[in-house]
C-alpha cells in the first residue's frame, strides 16, 4: 500500500525505496514456443537492415559473405526448443523474486516502438503519470508476420485493450524530482484518444511474465531507446537512473519499489562477446565501460540495453545476485539475439551464470 507522509518528515520514515532490481529481455522468442522459433531465422533472412555493432546496416546477404555461415552449428532447430525451455526458468526466477520482494509498486523502464509515440512526437525520455494506461491493441498494426496472432499478442496484453492501474502520485514525485536535479523530462496524464495508440510491448510483456502473482501498480518510464536523433547517451542513461533513484528517496511516499528494464540484448544479431562484456559490467559495477558504449552500438534492438542500464544507476547501491545469459543464434550468419535475465538486491549473495 502507498502511503504519504510529510514531506519535511527529516527521519525519513516516509520514502520511497527500491527493494529489487530486475533486467529482462522481452523477444518474440519469449512468447512463442521454441517449435516456432524458425519462423524468427525467416524474418531475419528478410531483414534487409541488420544493425552491427559499428553502426551499419547490412542486409542478410551482405552479412553471410561477411561471416560465411560461422554460426552453421549453434542455429540448429533442435537446439530451439532446449534454449526456450532454459529461457522459461529464467523467467519464472525473475517471477518469484518479483513477487518475494513484496513490491507496491513496480517501475518499469522501457522503450516504445511506434506504440504510443511516433514521429510527430518522439520524446527523449517520459514518465507517464495518469491514473491508469491501456495497452495497444495488435489489430491496430499493419504488416504484421503471419505468426503474429492473436494469442501470440496476449503474451505482451496487447490482444486487446487492457487498462492497468498506474502508481500516478509517485510517477509524478518522480517528474518533479527528476526536474529538480536536472533531468529534463516529459511527462504524460494521458494517452491519445484513438485506438491506434497505446502501451506497447516493453511493458505487456512484464505484467504478463513477471507479475503473474503480485496485483499492484506500475509506473511506464520511456526511453527512446529506437529512433535517432535524440536517444539519450550511455552516461546520460545511467545518470538518469541515478537521479531517479534520488527522486524515489525524497518521495514522502512510502513504497516498496521494484524497478525494471525491459529490453535487449544484443539483436538482431547475436553479439555474444558484447553481451558478456555488459553484463559483467553490470554485475561488478564497472560503470565507466557502462557509461563508453557508444552510439552506434546502440542501434536497433541492441539499443535497450540503455534501459539496463538506467536500471544500473538506480541500484547501485545494490548487488547483482543471479544474471542468466543465452546466445541464440537463427541462422549460420549469427543473426539472433543474446537473451538476458538478471535480478539485484541489497546485500545479496551472488549467483550468477553465465551459461547458454
């Protein structure tokens, strides 16, 4: 239950304070079940805008005269189902924490990708305030892939509408706290009234993998993590998440809070070296790599590991105790994504694997 204090209460006994931090990819993979995994390696064969992790973009084509099918052996179809089944206990772990951490509320930062934004308004950074915020419905999106069905959607709550309740007195703490220290940041009550927007996957997908067992409220954070030409640096990303815990601190509501990056990592190729090198990053604080990665790393789907790292700055006060990472390869070229699964905790015992 969020309660309110005073706001000159000197003794802080009225704060809001983060309880668990969570990073968490959010694939189609996620979704779908590993028998339908092949259908991604066709998607990305069509793709003719691969992102690599010096900025270009190259078609399929382009990238197996580049890698001549060096991934030949990891992109086999049996293997799908394996890795699908180790990528569902990782989420139910990040399940349970979520729901033994007791939260009242769960933050979650996440980029929107022509959901509720577009290019007429395509804020650097917004925390949505309003009472209650409502999911986009799939039917809404043209040229979906014919996999992309109905049941598909409800694993991200966007087959319909669905509206969720919103923690809106501390989002808005948190907007006039990030403006008080410096952070210039949007801020939302409401969403169009059209059904051609809404919320979109970055955040569906939490409330329907991680919040199966806890009912409370969230609070959107979005970060345009996609569209240049203003995404927000790799420093700034992690300054803001320091200012936000900040925000959080000085709140005279007192809340337990679960924060959460929803996003990445590396796609639509699979860099596993990059992403061991992040997640190591992560673990054992070495924010100067965090804050180094550079732009054009961060492009396409490789770019929501912004989002953990904002997730980054405001835990790092906290430990690292589980990380789970599994490089999936679907297709000789390496086209695929490094999925990752990480929880953190105060004065946690660590452990974490970096299998897959």
């Amino acid at each position: 239950m969020l309660v309110k204090g005073s706001a000159c209460n000197t003794d802080q006994q009225f704060m809001a304070k983060v309880v668990l931090g969570i990073g968490t990819s959010h694939s189609p993979l996620l979704v779908l079940s590993g028998q339908e995994w092949e259908c991604r390696s066709d998607d990305d064969r069509r793709n003719p805008s691969l992102n690599t992790l010096d900025g270009r973009r190259v078609s399929y084509d382009q990238l197996a005269a580049e890698r001549n099918d060096a991934y030949l052996d990891r992109c086999k179809p049996e293997l799908f189902s394996v890795l699908a089944v180790e990528a569902g206990y990782a989420i139910d772990r990040l399940s349970r924490a979520l729901e033994q951490a007791r939260p009242d509320v769960v933050i979650v930062i996440g980029d929107d990708q022509g959901e509720l934004f577009g290019p007429e308004n395509q804020p650097a950074l917004c925390v949505y305030h309003g009472n209650e915020m409502t999911m986009k419905p799939f039917d809404q999106f043209v040229d979906l892939p014919s996999w992309a069905d109905k049941n598909f959607w409800s694993g991200y709550r966007m087959d319909h509408s669905h509206t969720y309740p919103v923690a809106s007195d501390l989002a808005l703490d948190i907007v006039n706290g990030l403006i008080t220290r410096g952070v210039d940041v949007t801020s939302a009550a409401s969403i169009p009234i059209s059904k051609s927007r809404g919320f979109g996957h970055a955040f569906g997908f939490i409330i329907d993998k991680l919040m199966t067992n806890i009912e409370v409220p969230i609070i959107p954070v979005l970060l345009n993590t996609y569209f240049p030409p203003n995404t927000p640096t790799a420093a700034r990303c992690y300054e803001i998440g320091e200012k936000l815990r900040r925000a959080l601190e000085a709140s005279p509501i007192n809340a337990r809070v679960a924060v959460v990056a929803s996003g990445g990592l590396s796609h639509f190729l699979c860099e596993e070296h990059w992403d061991r090198e992040i997640l190591d990053a992560l673990k054992n604080k070495k924010v100067d790599i965090l804050k180094q990665i550079p732009q054009e790393a961060l492009q396409s789907g490789s770019s929501e590991v912004r989002n953990w790292i904002v997730v980054a700055g405001i835990v790092e006060d906290m430990q690292m105790d589980y990380a789970h990472y599994i490089p999936v390869y679907r297709t000789p070229a390496g086209t695929g994504i490094g999925l990752g699964f990480a929880t953190w905790k105060k004065n946690a015992l660590s452990s974490v694997d970096g299998s897959g």
